[in-house]
C-alpha cells in the first residue's frame, strides 16, 4: 500500500512540539515544586554534621551537653539533627579553638592590616562542549559541598539552558522574566551592576546568578559590537564585573554553555581554574579532542590581544564513570597515562541516585538519604565528595596551605 506524505511547515510543528513539552513540563512542575514556592534545606543528622565538620559525633554531643553552639533539633527517638545554618555557626565556634586558623572556616585570609585577602579569588570554570558530559551535574555538587564546607561561594549559570538554575529552585520563564542574568551585568550598554542579579539561596555561603535565554543575546550582541568598534576587550567582561565583588567569596563557579562562544571565551579569561568534565566513551573523547584544540586556538587569540591566560590549575573530571565497564576502563587508563595528574584521582561514578535526584530538582545533597537503599546513597555521596573535597585541595594549595 503505497503512502501520500504531505510537506509540513518545519517551523510550525517545532513550535506546536514545543508548546506541547513546555505545557506538560510546567504541569510535571507545579505538581512537584509550585512556583510560589520556596526550596528549603533539609537537616542534617549528627553523623552527617561531625563529618562535615571534621570532628567526632561525641564531640558534637559534649558541644551540646555543655549548652555550647546552637541547640540542635531532636527527633521522637531523641537523635540530634542540625540545620546548615546550626553547622556555620559551629564551623565560627570551633574556629576560635583551632590548631590553626582555617581548620574550620577555610576561605581566603585576610592581609595582615585587615583589608583585602592575602588569598585571591578562586574563579572554577566547568566546562566541554559536549552533552551529557555531567557539567551541571558537577557545578552544582561542587559549589553545594564548597559551601556546606565553610566557603563562601557563588554559583554562575552561563548556559543559556539554566539547568543549574532549576536546580536551585529558580524557574526562568517564571522568575527571570525581566532579567536577573549575568548578561545584564555584562552587556554592552548600560551594564548592571553584578550585585543586582545575585541570589541568595537556600544553602548558606552558598549565593546564585541565574541563567535563561537572555544569555544568548551576548553571543549576538558581541560581533556587532566588535565591528562598531564598541566591544573593547569583550573577553574581560566577565573578569570585570567580578573584581566588582571580589570581596565577598572566596570560591566562584561558573557553569559554562556548551560550545566555545563568547561567553565561554570570557568565562575563561576571568577563570583562575578550569575543570574539564569528560565521560569515558569514545566518542566523548573524540569529540574532546577537537573542544581542546579549539579552546587552545581561542586562547591565543585572546592571549594576543593582551590578556594573561594562564590558570592556577587545569584538571580533568570523569563523570558518569562505571568501574565495571571495560571498555570505558580502558578509555580511562588511556587518559590517565596520557594526562598523568591532570586527571582527578577521584572520578564521579554514574549513580541512579544522582539522576533520581534531579527528577525533583535536587542535589544528592539535599535528598534525603531514605529515598534510597543505604547502598546506593552512600556509593553516590562517597564519590561526590572524594571529587569535590580533591578539588577543595587544589584551592587550598593554591593558596599556598598544606
């Protein structure tokens, strides 16, 4: 039987199609999170709390006995369990005891004259052009664990995809409406200044700037700039509207867009470290030997209009990593003997729980660990902090600590 297939207007189906997701996305969205309402942290037990503290439950308890510290909430079976907030304000108690300053509250010293830091900025860049390469993934465990370890951070969306914003509990096309971007910071007319896009958020130490669509307008704004003459050093921008609060974080982390625009090309020129995120298939690692090559090209053109590139540290991230998989296994001694120490020691394994997580935008640091076996919770949370505490000590050797 033969069939008649009739031309269909290409535009408009994609636009029915994308009604149709959005409408059922945003009915999956207010089922799960409505939009007027506020994501809040959940508690952490004493265990989970003394760990993040690096002393002993015991300890914990005699803080609480001696009537020392915040008081913690106890459940019907009389167990401890604390806030964030309750661990800050423990990390500033011990802190006054410690060994040695920075044992509990590990951001950037001051000069001794108690103006500015004698530590600079630590500006992470998490980046690859590829998809499914765990980049949002990444930034955003990272800049939550960064944070519940005494950091005082800013998360940066610059993918125009937002997904780490969602993550936090901002919805674009409902709360980002007239802007709140890093573009209006960065724009070539009359820029904004960067404090009136940034967000606190639900964690504490840990603040956001949102990302939606309006980022893209950079991308196109820039080459018409550049041939009106008007774009100066474009690749600063980034750069420049940071120095504006320097100040007030020790770590930032930017969430780059997947492909090497002029976003990214700025994104890299503030970057004082990039974290290259890789999955250990094939056809990922060919496809990041081209993002290397290109990025290295880009980077001399920016080098040769008089910015400094060079970077405290460049490492490279596995993500989604299966141990029992051979033929990744094999992709990954090839990288390992290939890059050396340029690869993260610790690789971020591919876990249900993750993916689990982000069906209710959340974190695996903030599920609570009963919404799943014991097993597969804690195989997920030991991975994730193994990568992020590793990256933690390059931030700390680059400040020139032990």
């Amino acid at each position: 039987m033969d069939h008649t297939y009739t031309p269909e207007d290409l535009n408009a189906v994609i636009r029915q199609h994308s009604e149709w997701l959005a409408n059922q996305l945003h009915a999956q969205r207010e089922s799960l999170f409505p939009p007027n309402a506020s994501k809040t942290m959940r508690k952490f037990t004493s265990g989970e709390a003394a760990a993040l503290l690096g002393v002993n439950d015991s300890y914990l308890r005699k803080l609480h006995l001696d009537g020392k510290g915040p008081s913690p909430e106890l459940t019907a079976g009389n167990r401890r369990q604390y806030s964030a907030e309750d661990i800050q304000e423990l990390r500033v108690l011990l802190e006054k005891t410690a060994r040695k300053p920075g044992d509990y509250l590990p951001g950037r010293r001051r000069n001794e004259d108690g103006t500015g830091y004698k530590d600079h900025l630590q500006v992470i860049g998490v980046m690859n052009f590829k998809g499914g390469s765990g980049k949002t993934t990444t930034s955003a465990h990272l800049a939550q664990r960064l944070a519940l370890k005494g950091y005082r951070v800013l998360a940066i969306d610059l993918d125009p995809q937002a997904s780490l914003t969602a993550l936090h509990g901002v919805q674009p096309e409902v709360d980002l409406l007239e802007g709140g971007t890093l573009f209006d910071a960065i724009r070539y007319e009359d820029p904004a200044p960067i404090r009136s896009v940034i967000r606190k958020t639900y964690f504490p130490n840990l603040d956001l700037i949102p990302g939606n669509l309006e980022l893209m307008e950079f991308e196109h704004d820039t080459p018409r700039a550049l041939s009106q003459g008007n774009a100066g050093l474009f690749f600063f921008r980034v750069k420049d509207a940071l120095a504006q609060v320097d100040d007030d974080y020790d770590v930032v982390v930017i969430d780059c867009p997947p492909q090497l625009g002029f976003l990214t090309m700025s994104a890299l020129s503030a970057a004082t470290g990039v974290l290259v995120t890789i999955h250990p298939e094939m056809l990922d690692v060919m496809s990041m030997s081209q993002f290397l090559r290109m990025t290295a090209d880009l980077m001399d053109v920016i080098a040769e209009s008089g910015a400094d590139m060079s970077h405290d540290w460049m490492r490279y991230l596995l993500t989604r990593y299966e141990p029992s998989d051979a033929p990744q296994n094999r992709i990954v001694a090839f990288l390992r003997t290939m890059y050396g120490d340029k690869v993260l020691n610790a690789p971020m394994l591919k876990s249900t729980a993750i993916s689990d997580a982000g069906l209710t935008k959340q974190t695996l640091y903030e599920v609570e660990r009963s919404a799943f076996t014991r097993a597969t919770y804690d195989r997920a949370v030991e991975s994730l902090n193994a990568v992020n505490d590793e990256i933690s000590q390059l931030i700390q050797q680059t400040w020139g600590r032990e």
